[in-house]
C-alpha cells in the first residue's frame, strides 16, 4: 500500500470530512482545511473577458487518475460543476485531494449550463446539438500528466481555457445626421451542430438558420457604434452569408437594407478570432461597408482556472 501523505493535523481532516459535499473558496483561493479549490481569472456568461466570472457563472470539471504502475482508471471529478456565489466557489460531491503514485488528468467546459457536455477518461470532449441562437460562449481547457509521488506533490493545476467559437460583431456610423439602428439579422449561415475534440472536422452535422438581434441603438457621425454586441458563432467556412439592418434616420423610418458580406475578404470564422464588419448609414437610402477586419480574440482570450491542492492523503 502506497504510503499516505498528510499535510494537516488528522483533526483537521476529520473535520472536513464532516463539513460534507461542499467546498467553499473565497477570491484569494486559500482554504484553510486544505481542500481541493478553483480558482478563475475568465469573465463572462457570453463573451468572455476581464478578471474574474461574475456569480452565478459555473464550469464543469472532470479529473481521472492512473497508478503509475497499473492501467485502472479512477474517477475523481465527473462532470462535476463549480460555481461562484457571492464571491465564494462552490463545487458539492465531496472533498477531493491528490494521492501519491497517481497520474492525473484533468479536463474542463465552460459553462456548465445550455449545453449537452460529455468527456471521457481519454479526454474526448463532445458537445452535441450546440445551438448559437443562445448566445452562449463555449470554452474547454485541459491539463494532462500530473504526476504525483511523495516527493513530488503538485502545487496548483492550471487551465488554460480555449474558445471554440468566432466572436462577430457589427459597428455602424452615420452619415448627415444621427440615426437609429434597430436590428441585425444574419442569414446564410450554420447556427447549429456536434463538437467532437476527437475528431476532424471538429465540428459536424451543421445546420444552417437566422442570428437575430433586436437591438435599439443610436448611432452617431463622430464614432463607430457597437449595433450588435458580441455575436459567439460556429467557426465555418462562409458560403452566402447575408446581413440585414432595420434602422431609422430623420427621412426614413424602418428602413429594410441586406447585404452579402464578403466571402472574397473574410472567407470563414475560426475559432478563438474575432471579426468586425463596419458600415456607414448614408441617409440617402442605402448603407456602405468597409473592409471587415479580423484580428485574435486576445481581450477574451479567457484565462487560468486554478486546482489548488494544499492537503494530500493517500489510501
């Protein structure tokens, strides 16, 4: 039997034991019973960005362990869901932490809910009848290979989050005048589908509908406006994609404009990369592009979530 490692007093253990399913952990991520902890630095039910996940935001996390010298693998962590609460992160199932003469994978979704999540033991995340229509941004990290031994006890586990989605948005400026936009509608394009890490293409079974925003906004002469907000879309090549706007300007109320955005400039959405299309509302009927632009998502590039472990046992 492989020799325990206990850093705290065995009263302290008991005691968190006692305390039961759930593991609380403030912002500073210290816990003083040595429990298993999560720590993030992603922001965000929809794009993600900035420090820190707002409350009520929650990932799934998933963790297996392999004897160094056998091939069994355990389940420690299975789709178990973290959330943050009036500043403290909560995950129920029982405290967890590291065994000596293990090797630990780790895998995570963000968010844990509006989505259909599996993954196994070898790390096949799958994400089945994804619908972008929600407005939901979709995430995963993993860390692999974390070896554990008595001289050798990890401090932290880090995830480093990856977006699976193309974030778009549409800006708009005006022409003579300040005008209103009061809508954005996006055809021609795949809305729906499987995501399989597993597999390539990492998408399938695509299905094609309308992205629609139904957002009132004042746009002005002196600066581009934001008319759409951040639109999280299935990375894909575009074929016919077609962009609607409603707006309203002093001579024309509810005005009705389409346009094909241009797949000979920006030929598809990757995942992790963000693309603004520009137009200007001249006021006398008609709206003009200018070239999209497509830069890295670095602002949202998400972040690290931490597993700090500060109490190790062993069976």
């Amino acid at each position: 039997m492989i020799k325990d490692i206990v850093i705290k007093p065995l009263l302290v253990l008991a005691v968190t034991v006692l305390l039961g399913a759930c593991v609380n952990v403030d912002e500073s991520g210290m816990d003083e019973n040595g429990a298993i902890r999560f720590i993030t630095s992603a922001q965000s039910r929809s794009a993600v960005n900035g420090s820190s996940l707002p409350d009520g935001s929650s990932f799934y996390v998933w963790g297996y362990r392999t004897p160094m010298d056998g091939e069994i693998v355990l389940t420690d962590f299975d789709k178990e869901t973290v959330t943050r609460e009036g500043g403290i992160w909560n995950y129920t199932g029982g405290t967890r932490y590291w065994f000596s003469g293990y090797v630990y994978d780790f895998y995570a979704v963000y968010p844990s809910e509006g989505i259909n999540v599996s993954c196994t033991s070898e790390g096949n995340i799958a994400v089945t009848d994804f619908d972008a229509t929600r407005g939901i941004d979709l995430m995963t990290a993993s860390r692999m290979d974390v070896r554990v031994s008595e001289n050798n006890i990890p401090d932290a586990v880090v995830f480093n989050f990856q977006h699976l989605l193309a974030k778009v948005q549409f800006v708009a400026r005006s022409e003579g005048g300040n005008a209103t936009v009061e809508g954005i509608e996006l055809s021609g394009i795949r809305i729906s589908g499987n995501y399989t890490e597993s597999e390539n293409p990492l998408w399938k079974n695509l299905q094609e509908g309308i992205i629609s925003v139904e957002k009132t906004t004042t746009v002005t002469t002196s600066e581009n406006t934001d008319v759409s907000g951040d639109l999280l879309l299935i990375p894909q090549t575009l074929e016919k994609p077609v962009v609607t706007v409603t707006y309203s300007t002093e001579v024309e109320k509810n005005k009705r404009v389409t346009y094909s955005l241009p797949v000979d400039v920006v030929a598809q959405w990757s995942a992790a990369q963000a693309y603004r299309y520009t137009f200007t509302i001249t006021g006398g009927g008609y709206i003009i592009f200018d070239v999209p632009t497509v830069t890295p998502w670095r602002e949202t590039s998400g972040g690290n979530v931490i597993i700090d472990v500060t109490q190790q046992s062993d069976t």
